[in-house]
C-alpha cells in the first residue's frame, strides 16, 4: 500500500506508526505545473509500480494520460488547464506589476519541456529495470 510520506516525516516514531487505510486511502499531488512532458513521465512510472507491485491501483488523472496512454489528448487537457488560468488572470485584471515580488524569476522558453525530454528518459531508465516488459504503454 502507498501512503502519504509526510504523515511519516513528521513523526517522532515513524517505525511504531499505523496506517489507517480508510484515512490514508488517497495520496493527491499536483503536476500540471511540471509541464506535461514531467506529467506522463510520472504516470509511466506509476504504470510500472502498478503493474509491478499492486494487484489494486487506482489512479485519478484529469489530464486523461493515465485512461488514454495518448500524449495528444494529454497535451489538450494541460492547454484547456493553461487557457482556464490565463482567462482567470485576465478576468483578475493582473499584469507584471502584481508580481513583482517574483522579480528574480527568469523564464527561458528554451527550458519548455520537449516531449521526448523527461518522458523518454523514464522509459529508458524502466527499461533498464525490465519495466518495459509489464506494458507500459
């Protein structure tokens, strides 16, 4: 079973700790702003711990990448993600002088994920490990 590992971190005795397994049945993280390439690198490593180690794994992926296996469809959710924010920023009426606080952010369109970037590179280190032969995709 996966459980949430903060509830252990801030433990002062983690090894005499008990999951409540109704408590800790949902562990949620948010990766829509990794970038969609960091995205399905993620889902592909949770395919492999599906297949590899849990006879019951669920999944909730609202990117529909987990359900499809289809990078197209991936790709629409995070751009449907992005215009919803975008709309909700014009909406709000922000421009640069509300995040000045943010100054020393330097965004480099050169560092925007590459499709083949991190998700090629897990499935090149899950093939390594043999996960390739639990159908990944």
């Amino acid at each position: 079973m996966l459980y949430d590992p903060a509830h252990f971190i801030y433990s002062s005795s983690p090894e005499l700790e008990r999951v409540n397994e109704e408590h800790g049945q949902w562990i949620t993280f948010e990766t829509q702003y990794a970038g969609v390439d960091t995205h399905m690198a993620i889902i592909k490593f949770f395919r492999y711990l599906s297949l590899k180690y849990f006879e019951v794994f669920e999944l909730r992926d609202d990117s529909q990448y987990w359900e499809t296996d289809d990078a197209a469809v991936c790709l629409i959710r995070f751009d449907e993600f992005n215009l919803v924010v975008n709309m909700m920023g014009e909406k709000l009426d922000l421009d640069e002088d509300d995040f000045e606080d943010y100054e020393d952010f330097e965004y480099d369109e050169e560092d925007e994920d590459d499709l083949e970037s991190v998700s090629g590179r897990m499935d090149e280190a899950l093939m390594r490990r043999g996960g390739m032969g639990v159908g990944l995709n």
